[in-house]
C-alpha cells in the first residue's frame, strides 16, 4: 500500500527529547524567577543585544542579567537537545534498523539471513528472536515444498518418458492400424511431460541453484529468434529487432529459456494473419532491458496482472500445436526475480502485449 512520506521515527524522538529538554529548562527558569528573584525587579522586558555581553561579566548579577543567561541557556538546551537526542534516537534505533534490513533480505527471497541480535533481554531483541524463528519455519517450509516439486517431478519424468517411447513404438508400427486414440494419447503424453520439466525448472529457479557468467541479452535475443523462427513463419508472424550490446551477470541457460519462453508467448498469442513481434534491448549504468512486443487482440488489464501466475493463459492460441502448461510467464518471472530482476507487462492500446526484463546491469569491456 502507498503511503504518503513523513518524518522518521529517529527526527520525531529527537525533537522530542529536545522538546522535553527545553520545556524542563523554562519550568526550571521561569520557577527560579519567580521564588527566588520575585520583588528584586521590574516588569519582564526583552533584553537588548548589548545585555547578552554583560552575562559574561563577574561584576554583573542578579536580575539585570537573568533574563539574557535565561535566553542563552535556554538556546545551549536546545542545541544540545537536538544534537544528543539525534544521537541517542540512533544508537535507540539501531536494532529496528538491523530488522528492517533483514525484513528487506527476506523480501527479496533470501530466508537464509539470520539477524542474531546480541545484548541482553529487551523489547528489540525479543522482535529480533522473534523474526529470526519466523525465517527459520519459513526456510523449512519453503525448502520442504521445493524437494517436493523437485522429487515429484523426477518421479514423473520416468513412466511418462516410458509411456512416450511405448507410444512412438506403437505409431511406427506399420502391421498396426492408424488411430485417432493414439494420436490424442501422444499429445496428452507430451503436454504431460512439458509440465513435469516445467515443474521442475521452475524449483530449480526458486533455489536459485546456478552459476552466474557475464552474458549479453543480445546475443540471447538472437538465439532464442533462431530457435523459435519457424514456429513464427509457421503461424505468419514476423520478426523485428533492435538489439543493442547489453551485459549482464547471470545464467545463459536460464536467460535463453526466459527469452525463448517470452517470444513463444509473443508468436503463439499473436495475430491470426500479419501478426508483428518487435524485440528490442537496451542498457544504461544501473538496467539492461530486454523487451517484447506483440500485436495481437485486446487485452483486459485485470487480466494483465495474473498472466505471470502459475496455470495462467490470458487468450486462446492461435495454434493448437502449442497448447502448452501455462507457466512460460510464471518461469520467465522467476527467472528474473531470481536474477535480482523484474518482469513487467502492460497491454498496448490497440491490441497485444508488451513484455519487458530489467536486470541489473554490468559494465562493458573495453576491447
């Protein structure tokens, strides 16, 4: 939820321990004036600039000078209510901050973090246990599901490749009789299979279990063209690009599925007849951009927003030879989460898609 910004906790403890200062400081003055100098002078009256010196004087005392050492003390509180309240709000402060940050780290999918807060007993370090129990159960958790999509789709790999070479067996076998059954068990089989790997590619991501190189979107861009540009001639869908340099750390494995996955989405959603995908990357010092856009119907923004999700399919194809699993969005934003990126897609006016990758950026090198 947004918030509107406003004074931090740190600013509103100091100047109310300089608040409470000065406010002590007046009570203070102002009874001193009253008991103890009362009948020994005139009117209260606002010293002139001249007064302030004759503070500083040792034959000057009593109430010629009260009021202008009054003003003096008063501002020497102020000051150092403001500069020692600062500081002991930060020293106050510091554990919430060493929370807040790991409250940051776990956000950004890092349950390993641990803020083990040392120091005796207190309400910050009770918040500080407390949290750290929180991430425990929660990495447990979170591991416990991912060795079960892991083991689950091991297990299913074997019996359904099983079942796909009996079926390839079957179709080549030229004594046995054609039949439609056949065909439809072989497509059941596959999409089954493209599941299990999908599954298991998406576990894969979330344990972030791979090694980081530096590569160029670019180049990934053109492979991932390549290997799907039959499949866009296929269906009548062209082609453009604007590929640009852009380096950046992570897996050239992963990065080339999170491509190929992007445009398969981009041709198998795109129009019917004379449908256009434009791809383009760019970079600067802090975001390498990666970007795919296609024509297509109109979509419903709700429905924008849930494309990423598991089992999700905004449109129908345009093909039926590509049905698949429905997670080509969901792998493609882990991917990019698990790269310390993001994914973003917003619907263009007149129909279709855009579908951008930010990643952190690299340097290029000099050649």
């Amino acid at each position: 939820m947004a918030r509107a910004p406003g004074l931090s906790v740190r600013l509103k403890l100091t100047l109310s321990y300089a608040s409470f200062l000065v406010l002590a400081g007046v009570l203070l003055l102002a009874a001193v004036w009253v008991f103890l100098l009362r009948g020994r002078s005139t009117a209260f009256r606002f010293p002139a600039l001249a007064d302030f010196g004759r503070v500083f004087d040792p034959s000057n005392f009593g109430p010629v000078v009260f009021v202008p050492a009054a003003i003096i003390v008063i501002g020497f509180l102020l000051v150092f209510g403001l500069v020692g309240g600062w500081i002991l709000a930060g020293r106050m402060l510091a554990p919430l901050t060493r929370i807040s940050n790991a409250a940051r780290k776990a956000q950004g999918g890092s349950l390993s973090f641990r803020i083990e807060m040392e120091g005796r007993k207190d309400e910050f370090r009770e918040l500080a246990d407390a949290f750290d129990a929180m991430l425990a159960q929660l990495e447990i958790r979170d591991a416990e599901q991912q060795r079960f999509a892991a083991n689950a789709s091991h297990e299913l790999r074997t019996p359904l490749a099983i079942t796909q070479t009996l079926l390839d067996v079957a179709l080549n076998d030229p004594d046995r009789e054609d039949s439609q059954l056949d065909q439809r068990l072989r497509m059941v089989n596959t999409r089954a299979i493209e599941l299990t790997e999908a599954l298991l590619l998406l576990s894969r991501v979330d344990q972030r279990t791979f090694d980081r190189h530096q590569v160029d979107l670019a180049l990934i861009a053109d492979e991932a063209i390549e290997t799907l540009l039959p499949l866009a001639e296929k269906h009548g869908v062209a082609i453009e690009t604007d590929l640009n340099p852009t380096p950046c750390h992570g897996s050239h494995t992963l990065l080339l599925q999170l491509a190929t996955n992007l445009l398969h989405n981009a041709i198998v959603h795109n129009l019917c007849d004379d449908g256009r995908i434009h791809i383009g990357t760019a970079t600067d010092c802090v975001t390498a951009q990666l970007t795919f856009e296609n024509t297509g119907i109109e979509l419903d923004p709700s429905v924008i927003s849930t494309l990423i999700e598991p089992f999700q399919r905004g449109t129908e194809r345009v093909g039926g030879d590509h049905v698949g699993a429905g997670l080509g969005l969901a792998i493609a934003n882990r991917i990019a989460q698990a790269h310390d990126g993001d994914l973003s897609l917003r619907p263009h006016a007149d129909g279709g898609l855009c579908s951008t990758v930010r990643l952190p950026a690299t340097a290029r090198s000099s050649s």
